[in-house]
C-alpha cells in the first residue's frame, strides 16, 4: 500500500489530492525510500500553481525527504536496506514511499533525526551554497536577508553570524523580528519600512555587499537599492511572483551591481559537490551553531492545509509533513 499527494491539474491548495499510487521496484541505480517525514518549501508551490512545470500529469510534488532504504537496484553498493537517509532535489517527495536515484541521497549521521532531516536539507543546503558559495560571507561584513524568519531565513541567519557577520533581516510582522532575532539576526526592519534608508542608518552610509532575497517581484527594486558599489544581489527565490527586469542598465546606474539566480540543483549537480554540501551543513548543526525550528508539522494527506498556512505567512522555520 503506497498512498501519495498528486495534482492531476495546476492550481490552489485544493488541487492537492491524497490517492493510492503504485509503488514500483527499484530500478538500476536506484533506492527505495520509506519515507518517515517530507519537508515543505515554497518550491512546492510553483509546481503545484504551474510557474514551475511538472514533467506530465498527474505528478507527486515536493522536494526532499526523510526515512530508511527500503530496496536497492541493480548496481546500488552506497546504500543498503534499513539505511537512515535523506534528500533535497527530488521532485516526487509528498508520498508515503519512493524510488528515486541513489546518487541523490546522502546517509543521515546518528545526532540527526528524521524530522530534522526533511525540514533541513533543501533549506540547509541552499543557505550553505549561498553563504559559502553564491557569495562568501567574511567575518566583518554586514548582510541583507529577506523573509528572515521563514525556513531558509533562519538558518542564514544563525550560520551568518556563526561566520561572524552581521545581519540585517527583513520580516513582515513584530513577532517574525522577534523570532529573527532570536536566532542571530542583529537588526530587524519590518517591511514597509523604508528598507534602503533603515540599511544606510546601520551601516553608516556603506550599504552591504551582498542582499539574499527569497521574496522575488516585489523587493527585487528595493533590494538593488541596499547594495553597495559592486554589490551582488542573489535572487533565489519569488513568493511574491517572479522577476523581470526592464532594463540591465538599472544595474550600471545603481552602481555596476551584479546580479545571481541560484538553484541548490546546480550547486549540487555533481556527487561530490553534493556530499560536501550535506555533510559541511551537518557539521554546522551537530556543533549546535544552527538549530533547526520545526515550528509546524502537518499529517502528509493535509498537505493542502500546509500550503494555505506557508501562502498566507502563517509559518515560520520549517513545516515538515508527517507520513
């Protein structure tokens, strides 16, 4: 018995459906997981509304996930039945079991629970490749972080300062600021404040170096506006809606500033990028420099209900769907 969520169309929350679904054997190369918790994220949402295509329908959603190998294929010698594993990058996650490619998994250490697990690979290992990769964070620099309190925005937050920088969230609500700042945010702006004028009174006219905005449309203007000459500005994200910008010479007239659209599939693309990732984001939480804030679950057949509370910036840290 295998059951799963699918949409058999694009659309709102219920267009979720929890149905029965074949569950095949591995094929060669691949693993079976039992999943024992599936993370939620905003990706799921584009695919679920369509911005982001699904390869046909009906199609299982859903990005990474937690839980033991189950069957091996053909060829499998990294993995073995009863293996504690994990994975972001997948899509087809939202189901109570799975095949997916063994080399897209990677072994959970024994400090790490499941729970943990699905609601930190996807969102660890973008913060890792966008504080250590996209942009380098150094000891000493001062960074911009939207959607401070959300999932990605608290663990940017506690590894930021972990690096010894610091950090300016933006957050929607006072009880977000206090939750930002409690996890190593030193600055809080709220939005509809004037975030280029709140930025230049911190940091004494200087501007930061580098903005990481999940937020999409409506910051992206806002956010060029906070960056100091050179600047990188990282879009990885658009819960707002996507960006377009009209003309590449709003970046010379801000001040020959660069700009990244970053995906963890990229980063990850190669095993061994892979591995370092996961294994440089386990480290940082086995040291207890990041925490990991499950602050929702959700059984996996409510999945649609998850969905209303992300869309409606009802949840903050991560939201995990239990099986």
């Amino acid at each position: 018995m295998n059951h799963a969520i699918r949409i058999h169309a694009h659309g709102g929350p219920e267009k979720l459906v929890w149905e029965e679904v074949p569950l095949p054997d591995p094929k060669p190369g691949e693993v079976r997981v039992r999943h024992r918790a599936v993370g939620l994220n905003f990706i799921d949402v584009y695919f679920r509304t369509g911005l982001y295509k699904v390869p046909s329908l009906p199609a299982t959603i859903g990005m990474e996930g937690a839980g033991v190998v189950e069957a091996v294929g053909e060829g499998v010698t990294e993995f073995k039945p009863g293996d504690r594993v994990a994975y972001a990058g997948a899509l087809g996650a939202y189901a109570e079991a799975r095949c997916l490619p063994a080399d897209r998994l990677v072994k959970l250490p024994d400090g790490i629970d499941f729970v943990q697990a699905a609601a930190m690979m996807l969102q660890g290992m973008t913060a890792q490749y966008l504080l250590r990769r996209t942009y380098k964070v150094q000891k000493g620099d001062t960074i911009l972080v939207h959607a401070a309190a959300g999932g990605v925005g608290l663990i940017l937050c506690q590894w930021a300062k972990h690096l010894g920088a610091t950090v300016i969230g933006v957050v929607s609500t006072p009880e977000k600021a206090e939750i930002a700042k409690a996890h190593g945010a030193a600055h809080v702006v709220l939005t509809g404040e004037n975030l280029p004028q709140r930025v230049k009174e911190i940091t004494g006219g200087a501007m930061v170096p580098v903005v990481y905005d999940s937020v999409g449309r409506d910051t992206f203007l806002t956010s060029l506006d906070c960056l100091r000459p050179l600047g990188l500005m990282v879009s990885y994200g658009n819960a707002s809606g996507p960006v377009s910008i009209p003309d590449l010479g709003i970046l010379a007239a801000k001040g020959s500033l660069y700009v990244t659209r970053p995906t963890l599939n990229t980063y990850t693309a190669s095993r061994a990028d892979l591995l370092a990732t996961a294994q440089e984001l386990f480290d940082v939480v086995l040291s207890g420099a990041v925490k990991i804030r499950v602050n929702q679950t959700f059984p996996l057949k409510d999945a649609a209900e998850a969905h209303r509370a992300l869309e409606g910036r009802k949840t903050t840290g991560s939201t995990v769907l239990l099986p």
